[in-house]
C-alpha cells in the first residue's frame, strides 16, 4: 500500500511541540568515509519498525516532518494503517507495509517493497519490541522465549541481513539505529527482555566495527531508552496465538492484568514523549553518535555500577527496576 503526494520538506507541519534543532558540523567530504554522516535527510529514504505506535510512530513522524520518504513496518496491520493515513495527510510521502520482523522472509519482503517504492534506503531505525518476563527465568517458558527473543533480538538482526547489503552497495551515506533499552547496558533481575535488549547493544557495536571495516559510508547507533509513553507494558497484543501458553499467559491472571494497568499508567504518566526520543535519535544520525542514552544522567550510573561489579569481583550489580 503506498501513499504518495510528498510536500517539500519546508513545509511539512511540525507535529510536535518539543522538536529540538541542534548545531552541527558542516559536511567534511575529506573525512573518511566510515566518520560520515548522514547530513540532509530530506529526500531520502527510512525504514523504521514498530512504527504504528510509540518510539517508532514518534521516528516517522519525525523523518516525515524532515522531509524523508519513510516506510513503516509493523505487525499490528490496524494501527500501521492509521499511523500511516494521518502521516499522508500531513503530506509525507510514506508505504505502509505490514511485517513481522520474527519471520526473515516478511523482512525480506519488506526491503524489496522498500526499494521498489523509493529507492535507496539511508535510514534504517530497528525498533520493534516487545517486553516480556518479570519471573524468574526458570518460570519461563520455551514459548516466551521464542516470542520476546524472535522479535526483540532477530528482529534487528533479520533488518541488518534484509537491508545493510543494499545500504552498503549503494555507497551513500546511511545509518543503522537498533532499539536496546536502559535495560541492555545495566544489571538487574532476570528477564528475557534483559538478555534481548544486551543483545541489541552488542550486535550494534559489532556491526559498527563491521561497516568500518569494510570501508562503508553506513554507520550504526544503538538506541537505548528509559522509560518511554508508550503501550510497550502491553505488548501480549501482538503476541501471536501459536506462542501463548494458556497456563501461564500474563493476560490470564487478574492480578498481573491489574499489576500491568498500573505499570502502563505509570509509562504514560511519567514517560518521556517518544517525540523527544526521535529528536534525540535524529540528532545522533547527524552528529553520528553511538550511544544514545534517553536519560543519561540515570542510565551511566547503572552502567558503572554494573562494570564496577566486574572489575572489583563483586556480586552482579542491580538494575533498573522496572519498565523498558
Ligand atoms: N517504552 C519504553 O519505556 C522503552 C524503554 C526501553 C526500550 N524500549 C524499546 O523501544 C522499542 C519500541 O517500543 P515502544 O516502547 O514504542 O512500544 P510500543 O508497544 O508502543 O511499540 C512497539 C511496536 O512494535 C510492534 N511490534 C511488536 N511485535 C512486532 C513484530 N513481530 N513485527 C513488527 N512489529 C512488531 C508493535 O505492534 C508496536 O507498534 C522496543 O524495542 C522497546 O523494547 C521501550
């Protein structure tokens, strides 16, 4: 499905009130090629998953509002529609596709209709997640842990192996930002959700050095947020039938459901606007910044506490306590 009339990029509305420009470097073409950045973003072309709601919705606003073609991908086919359908009416140029980033042949697809739409892709923002666990690790089942590792963990590796070739073949510049999480970098309980988003920071890292080795104009960021307005608390949503287990479904007892409405509650309540989130994901694809850190004055000491505990040989560090 695809949505054209795009408007020039000076007079796409601002849809939010927190929009933040930053001062930045003029394009360097002597620097090479791995320390460029991504400098115009108006015309050219981003992937983002998990758009139909949150922090991806908030990014493809964000690009539209820039100027860019954006493509959205997600499982949830009503909300994708929706989101896409007031992002036309603003007049972005944008295609909604709906995808399961879990399959590797839905993301497949996902780049060819992608390509055939717009071209080259320079953005590719792999953020589609899901939170699961909250029990101890031997209360889990093998279905959690296809569910939240399928989506969470392959579903950055699956948007790397679909779109990372094209975007290093075309040889322009683009950048890779994979959803990790506070939760990737600190210590803490045990969580599938946890082991995933640890994941997603390491295979960003890696695939940093990957594209520097290669010589390639692409670069990478890890995003890694706090704690964020969004519906991430309800995420059993999407999860799809043949991965529930009747016997331990969250959204079976009545105590976690009520245990869940107050966590979601509070996300909303005390959450950062995924629209702060996409000025700061922006900002680092300019500035071609690796780490970004949604609350850093919270996250670091997390981060010291949980490499302190390596390095002085002490028991694991603690973590963030609740939320993404
Ligand atoms: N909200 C937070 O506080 C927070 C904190 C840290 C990290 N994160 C991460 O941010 C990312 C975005 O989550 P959010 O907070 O915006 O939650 P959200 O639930 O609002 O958005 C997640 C989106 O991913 C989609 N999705 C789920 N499974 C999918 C699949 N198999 N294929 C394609 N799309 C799928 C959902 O439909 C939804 O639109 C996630 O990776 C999450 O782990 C969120």
């Amino acid at each position: 499905m695809g949505f054209g009339g795009a408007a020039p990029a000076e007079t796409q509305p601002r849809r939010h009130s927190t929009v933040v420009t930053y001062a930045r470097a003029p394009p360097d073409p002597d620097r090479p090629r791995g320390e460029r950045q991504v400098e115009v973003l108006s015309g050219r072309t981003a992937v983002v998953t998990g758009a139909a709601s949150g922090i991806g919705e908030g990014l493809a606003e964000r690009f539209a509002a820039e100027g860019m073609n954006v493509v959205l991908a997600d499982v949830e086919e009503e909300a994708l529609a929706i989101t896409a359908k007031e992002l036309e009416a603003a007049g972005a140029r944008v295609l909604a596709v709906p995808t399961d980033v879990s399959d590797r042949g839905s993301v497949d697809d996902l780049a060819g209709a992608a390509t055939h739409a717009f071209g080259n892709v320079h953005v590719l923002c792999n953020n589609a997640g899901v939170a699961g666990g909250g029990i101890p690790i031997w209360a889990t089942t093998a279905n959690d842990w296809s569910w939240v590792l399928g989506v969470n963990l392959m579903g950055v590796v699956h948007g790397i192996q679909a779109f990372v070739p094209g975007m290093v073949a075309h040889g322009e510049e683009g950048h890779v930002v994979n959803t990790s999480s506070v939760l990737g970098l600190s210590g803490g309980n045990g969580s599938i959700y946890s082991v995933t988003k640890h994941g997603v920071a390491r295979l960003t890292e890696g695939l940093w050095h990957d594209l520097r080795a290669a010589g390639s104009a692409v670069s990478a960021s890890v995003l890694c947020p706090g704690l964020i307005a969004t519906r991430i608390v309800s995420s059993d949503r999407n999860r799809p039938a043949r991965l529930r287990d009747p016997d331990t479904d969250p959204a079976g007892s009545a105590d976690r459901a009520r245990m869940r409405e107050t966590v979601q509650a509070r996300f909303l309540a005390d959450g950062m606007a995924p629209s702060d989130v996409a000025s700061m994901v922006v900002d680092a694809i300019r500035s071609n910044r690796f780490w970004i850190l949604t609350h850093p004055a919270s996250i670091k000491p997390l981060v010291e506490q949980r490499l302190r505990s390596v390095l002085d040989d002490g028991p694991p560090a603690g973590g963030f306590g609740m939320g993404g």
